[in-house]
C-alpha cells in the first residue's frame, strides 16, 4: 500500500507542474534541438543506386509527401486527440495516472505525440524520470505554440523508429513493403503506425500474428474516429501483410569505387571545414551525390576482369578508366572482393610501373628538342656515375645493337636507348614532366627512372590520369568521381562542371607522344591490345614479374590495368605463362575497351594546329628535300629543325659488295630485363 501511496503522491504533484506552462505558458527557450540524422545517397551518372551512408537510416520527406492516410493511423495508434490537445493531453495523463496507481509503477506515460516529438528532438536518450517527463511536458507546450499540428505531426513521423534500423517513415516504407511512400493504403499504414509502440515486439518479419493483430486494432480506432469507414476497415483488416519479398538494396555495387568517392567528400573543405564537419555531412547530413560512375562501363569492366583472371589463386586486377578530357572515373576495380580485402588497388596501392613509365622521359626528350626520331645505341651498356657507382643497363634477352630511333625504341620498349636518353636529358626532368602530367605521388630522380624503376611507386589511378594528359592536348584534368553534390538544404557543394585543367606540356609535345604510342598499339609491345581504332598504349613488366601494366587510350577514355599479387610475389606460372604487360594486362584491357567503344563513332585523334608537315632527316637534325632520304612528320614548331640537309658536293663512290650482315635487333615480345644495379635498385623491366 506504501508504493502505491508515493506513486500517488508522485502524479498527483506531476499534474499540478505541467497544468502551470500549460494553462499560463512563460518565455521558454528550449535547449538546442538534436540534429535530424539524415542517410546520404551515393547513385551512378544514370541515377543508378550505388549505396546508402548512414548512422541511422533516414530520409526526411516534407508534410506534403506524407499520405493522409498515413498521418490518420499515426494518431489513432497514438494520440486519438492530437488534433484538439494543446501539446499535453489531461485526460491521457488521467488515465496513465489510474493506470500506474494501479499498478503501483509507471505503466502508462500519457505522452502525446507532441510530447514524443519533444523527447525525440531534445532529448532521445534521457532516462525515463518524472523530472524527464516534466520537462518534455513543457516542451511539447512550446512546440504547440511554435508549429502547426501538420508540422508536428510530420516532424515526429520523420524521426520516429519503426524497427530494423528504420528512421522515419521514408526509410519504414523501404524497409517493410516495396511499394513508394505515396501509394501505401490504410492496410500498410496501420502496420506501420501500429509498429510505434513497440518495434521489436511487434516485428512483422519475426511475429506476423502479433503484428497482423496490432494492424487491425489500429485499423479499428481508424474506423471509430470516422478516418475510414468500416468497409474500408473490413477489407484492410482482411489483406494480408503486403511485406518486401525482395532485399533491400545493399551497398554492393563498386564498392571500391563508393569508397573511394567517400574518401573525396572526407577530404574536401567544400562539404566542412573540419574532418567532423565532413563526417556528419556525409553519414548524418542526407547529401545527395551524383557520381561519375558509368554502370555500363563498370560492368564492361568487371566482366573482362572475371573472364581472363577469375581462377581461385590467380592475381589480383586493378582497372580504371577515366575521361580524359574532364577528369571522370568511369569504371573502377580496386580487387575482386573487398569484403575480403577492402584496401583499394587501383587507388591506395603503390606499385613499380616498368616501362609504362617511358611515355613521361619521351615527352620529356621532345620537350628538351630531342627528336622523336632521334637515333641512340641500343646495345646493352654499363653506366658509371662515380667510382662507387654503375648501372648495367639489359634488354630482352641480352638482345640489341646498333643505332635505333626512339620512336623504335619506344615501339620495342628497348631499356638501352631510354637509359641512354635519361643521361642527355637528367633524371629531373623526366620527374618533372611526370608529376606534371599527372603524378602524385614522390619521385626521387635517379637514372633508373626513365624504366620506372621508382622507390615508392605509382598508382594505377594516377597512371591513367597522368597518360589522359597525352590525350587532353597536354591539359591535365584531375581525376574525381563525384559529379554533383548537394546537400539535405538543396544546397550545391561540388560540381564538376567548375572544374578545370592544368597545362602541363605543349598540344604539340602531347600528339607526337600519342603518335609514337600508335605505334606501340599497333606494330609494338602493346599492339595484343588492340581493338582496331585509333588507340595509343604502352606496356610495363618489372623485374621477377611482379607487377604487369596496360595503359592506354582512344580519343575519348584513358584505361589502366595492372595485375600483380596484394603481398609482391613472381608471377611466374599464372596458367601456366610468366606474366607480362603483353599479356593478361593486354587482354584485360582489349576486353574492356572493345565494349566500352562499342557503338561509337570511329574517330582519330586531334592534331594541334601548332605541328607543322615537314619532312626530317639527318636524324633529325635537319629539313630534307623531297628527293632527299627523309621522313614525314608534324612536329612542334619547337622542334623544326632550323637547317636544311646538305647535299653531296660530289658522288659518293660505290661500296664494295659485301655478304649483309644482318643487325641485331631488340626483340619485340613483352617480357622482363633484370634491374639495373645503379642506386636505387628497385625492379624494372621493359614491357
């Protein structure tokens, strides 16, 4: 009799606190709102649903988009007289009053939805106190005073928990039935307000009956209240639950690619000036962002790394393609299961790049005045820097000899003639123009580098986007994958439609770079690529196999590919082959491109309007007449040759016949050099 005395005593002095802000409400300041967790969305350039971010699933919707009907079975399940209270409700707190003196403890509230919403939006985890209750009494007063019964009404269904992780009747809608929000009948609608009191114990999933039996109780009070009339409740309360049969989307497609364009909203100041600033914006925020993603191409690219490397044991595959002149990942393959092993290899990873690295000490030469057609020896060589130091410098096979143009050597990928190159030009230079053209990560200039032999390495995606220069005119455009952004407020934060390059060679040195890499597509170690239209590429193999490159690309998609183990390891019998950039690279990369042109226009790349036609010789120290032994060419006007070929004052007297003896030439097939012994040492190879 004791308890129920002090239980007494308690509700009757709550009553009399909560008549007084109810009857006289005073200024009130309420403490600062619990921010609405709002879910952002991830979806490809064709809308296409990608993932879902979130700490608590929720979608805001405005009154408007809410059904009537919906709005109808919430107050019948919760608050019968929400539409006449003024925030509290006496006659609710009288009978919770009875009820819990009653029972000798507090098992009924009396909370209005007002008084819901109130505990929702200032104080969702306070314990349940008297004082709590008082205080959330009061703020549903103010509330009254401040917002319509619509307002409220719609607020409180936006924050409101309806089981299995769903916030707010957006996400409940998802979650339970797969019909839109705006189609839900009086069936759907009473499950879903019925679910209110008690999400977990009236779980349809797990306890249909208890749940069809909370259905038709709410669909009951909606027919006494004249909501809807008893036909209408006899043919609800017979319909079956209606729930999702099919699973809720999940978070599976590209996921390597969501993440990445996580890590981009994570480290931009446009969305927050604070990493926390950026992590509510995207996990509590409800940004809306439409990616750079084609699903076409994605698919493209999964398909042609499964069908060439999809064995239990093969080696890993990193893909990205990227529009060259925007900067736009496209498609993107960071490994073949990122449940298993989420590091990103197209993006994070940090791999030797071999002779893919070449195009960068070429553009380098051409830009220092060296011809492409420019001849070196290309025979093996030992080069000494200082009495301490050498760097034995091996082709293919021990093979070479002879002089041999650097469009040749570049076509054959002939270590001899670019080590020989590096040491005209200086390591610095190749560094320079590689970080130029795209980059970013360190690069220390030893003489090794005009092989790819780098101390730290390079990763696919700043290999695609550094070759996508080549093909911008020498405009490069840094990679994104994030196209629009905007967020819960409409408001923009990235468009990449502001976004623009950075020169960083002359149109003229990018096209003969395109042009020497034609060649490499078509008659060199990269010609098991192609796909018959206009394309440049270049292979990379280092030293033991480890890593093994494709990059190359059409006149509108740069595409890299590299296919190596997670821990480095010789990939030496993979289906019973050594791998090289001439082979499962090649054939990745053919696979993917020939769907991912499919259907285009066939079209060349652009010439500058800065080459000049003239015809060399001399190698290309000097302009030869049409009748003199030459080349064709369209070359900068930076490395016209200022002279013309002089002609013979006299005529050359005849040789003496002799058996031909045949030159050596470096061989032609993509396969790996041992590395040069010059510091650094890291692996190298020249396809």
């Amino acid at each position: 009799m004791g308890r129920i005395t002090r239980s007494a005593r308690r509700w009757v002095f709550a009553i009399l606190l909560v008549l007084a802000p109810a009857c006289a409400p005073t200024r009130f300041a309420p403490p600062t709102a619990t921010p609405l967790q709002l879910r952002s969305t991830i979806v490809a350039a064709d809308g296409t649903p990608l993932a879902t971010l979130f700490v608590q699933n929720r979608t805001a919707v405005q009154a408007s988009a809410i059904p009537s009907v919906v709005k109808a079975a919430t107050i019948a399940a919760e608050d019968a007289r929400f539409l006449s209270h003024a925030g509290i409700d006496l006659k609710g707190i009288a009978r919770a009053f009875v009820a819990n003196l009653a029972a000798g403890r507090v098992v009924q509230g009396g909370s209005t939805i007002t008084e819901q919403l109130a505990k929702l939006m200032y104080g969702p985890n306070a314990p349940r106190t008297l004082g709590e209750k008082l205080r959330e009494a009061r703020l549903a007063v103010w509330l009254e005073q401040r917002y319509s019964k619509d307002e409220i009404l719609s607020m409180y269904l936006n924050r409101a928990y309806f089981g299995h992780g769903a916030y707010g009747i957006q996400a409940a809608v998802e979650t339970y039935f797969d019909v839109p929000l705006r189609a839900l009948d009086a069936s759907r609608a009473a499950l879903l307000a019925g679910l209110l009191r008690a999400p977990a114990a009236l779980d349809p999933f797990r306890d249909p009956s208890a749940a069809l039996s909370r259905r038709n109780e709410v669909l009951a009070r909606m027919r006494d209240a004249g909501t809807i009339t008893a036909a209408e409740a006899a043919r609800a309360s017979s319909a079956p639950l209606s729930l999702r049969t099919r699973p809720l989307p999940t978070n599976a497609h590209a996921p390597y690619f969501v993440e990445y364009v996580e890590d981009q909203v994570l480290s931009d100041p446009a969305f927050g000036a604070t990493e926390q600033e950026r992590q509510d914006a995207l996990y509590r925020g409800g940004l809306t962002i439409r990616t750079t993603l084609d699903p076409r191409l994605q698919n493209a690219a999964e398909q042609a790394v499964s069908g060439v490397l999809g064995r239990a044991g093969d080696p890993d595959v990193a893909l990205i393609a990227i529009d060259p002149h925007t900067g736009a990942v496209r498609a993107m393959i960071g490994g073949k299961d990122f449940a298993r092993a989420p590091f990103n290899l197209a993006v994070q990873a940090r791999r030797q790049p071999g002779s893919a690295f070449k195009p960068f000490a070429l553009a380098a030469a051409i830009e220092d005045g060296i011809s492409p057609d420019k001849t070196y020896q290309s025979s093996e060589t030992t080069l000494h820097f200082d009495a301490y130091s050498s760097w034995r410098v091996r082709n293919y096979d021990g093979t070479g000899g002879g002089m041999m143009s650097l469009r040749t050597a570049t076509e054959r990928s002939v270590n001899a003639v670019y080590a020989r190159l590096v040491m005209d030009i200086g390591p610095g230079t190749v560094a320079g123009m590689a970080q130029r053209a795209g980059i970013t990560s360190p690069i220390e200039p030893f003489p090794s580098i005009a092989l790819g032999a780098l101390r730290t390495g390079v990763s696919p995606l700043e290999m695609a986007s550094a070759y996508g220069t080549f093909a911008n005119d020498g405009v490069h455009m840094p990679p994104h994958g994030i196209a629009f952004a905007k967020d819960a407020s409409g408001n923009v934060l990235s468009d990449e439609r502001a976004r623009r390059g950075t020169p960083a060679m002359d149109a003229g040195i990018a096209y003969e770079v395109t042009s020497v890499l034609q060649d490499v597509a078509r008659y060199g170690t990269g010609a098991n690529a192609w796909i018959g239209r206009p394309m440049a590429d270049k292979t990379g193999t280092t030293d033991g196999h480890r890593d093994a490159w494709l990059v190359g690309y059409t006149p509108d998609l740069v595409t890299a590919v590299w296919v190596g183990y997670r821990i480095p390891r010789p990939m030496t019998n993979v289906h019973g082959i050594s791998v090289v950039g001439a082979s499962f690279p090649s054939t990745i990369w053919r696979r993917f491109m020939s769907r991912a042109e499919a259907g285009k226009k066939v079209r060349d790349f652009d010439v500058p309007a800065a080459l000049m036609h003239v015809r060399v010789g001399g190698n290309g120290t000097c302009i030869a007449a049409s009748d003199q032994p030459g080349m064709d060419e369209s070359l900068p006007v930076s490395l016209v040759p200022s002279s013309p070929c002089p002609r013979p004052t006299q005529p050359a007297p005849s040789p003496s016949p002799s058996p031909a003896v045949p030159s050596p030439s470096p061989s032609a097939t993509a396969s790996p050099s041992p590395k040069p012994s010059a510091s650094p040492k890291p692996s190298v190879s020249p396809h």
